[in-house]
C-alpha cells in the first residue's frame, strides 16, 4: 500500500482496479447524486458503464473515497470519465494521484490518445496526466440522446 503524504494522519490511501472491491452503493450516490455531469444517472447505467470500462478506485481501508474510469479499446483510444472525488477528500491530492495512477496504468501504455472533458479541472489534467486543450476541437462531434432533465 502507498502512503499519501497529503492524507490524513495515520490513513493510508490505496488504488484498486477491481471493480468487485468497489463500494456500489457510494459510486452510485457519488455520481447519480453529487456528480454534475451524471445527475441522475440510472443505477442500471452506472453498473453497466462500471462493467464495461477500466476502473480505478481509491480508497482508504475499505471506505471508498474515489472513483474513475476510462472507455477503451486498449489501442487506440481512451475516454477518461466519471473522475469523482468525494467532498470530504477534495484538497488532499486525491484527484492528482488518482490521475498518475491511471495514466501510468500498463493496460494504457500504448494507448496513444487519452481524451476527457472538465468544466473546471482542467489544471489539475494538465498537472497530472499531461493533458491540454484539443488541438482541433472542430473536428469532434457528438451524438447526445440524454434526456434533458424536466426544470418546470
């Protein structure tokens, strides 16, 4: 197990990649209920996108205190999404560590395009996985099916 210098006293942080070893129940209300990009996620769609995708867990001892995936076909491409660190461990170095943690990742050694999108971190991608603004932004498209949520 790694010691986190920036965690608390005594608490020793460590990585999983083992969804198994995930704490569903904290993924789910993380991202479904506190995460601003997936309010409202459906739990089916949480499980689904948990199965379907390399995962990284932080944790400490068997709390969970953080989550990410990345959407890849092992050689070519990769989605870097779902980063979420819990409030109480926000300003502790979790989501930085998190990041080293995924980009060093072996399974993502020869992956040669990682890709992800922030609305306010993307200092901390910068720092931390390398990562900079997309060189073309015009030439990504979308085809966005979410439902937008009712607001009445």
């Amino acid at each position: 197990m790694d010691e986190d210098s920036s965690a608390p006293s005594g608490s020793e942080i460590r990585v999983s990649t083992d969804p198994a070893e995930f704490d569903l129940e904290w993924v789910v209300s993380a991202l479904s209920e506190r995460a601003y990009w997936a309010l409202g996620r459906p739990r089916e769609a949480i499980v689904a996108s948990l199965a379907n995708s390399l995962c990284y867990g932080l944790f400490d001892g068997r709390e969970q205190v953080a989550v990410a995936r990345v959407v890849t076909d092992r050689a070519t491409f990769g989605w870097l999404c779902d980063v979420f660190v819990d409030e109480a461990w926000r300003g502790k170095g979790l989501g930085g560590r998190l990041i080293d943690e995924i980009v060093a990742d072996p399974r993502l050694r020869d992956v040669p395009r990682l890709v992800l999108a922030t609305r306010d971190a993307g200092e901390l991608y910068r720092r931390h996985g390398g990562f900079e603004p997309l060189a073309a932004p015009e030439r990504f498209m979308e085809r966005d099916r979410r439902e937008l949520p009712d607001t009445s």
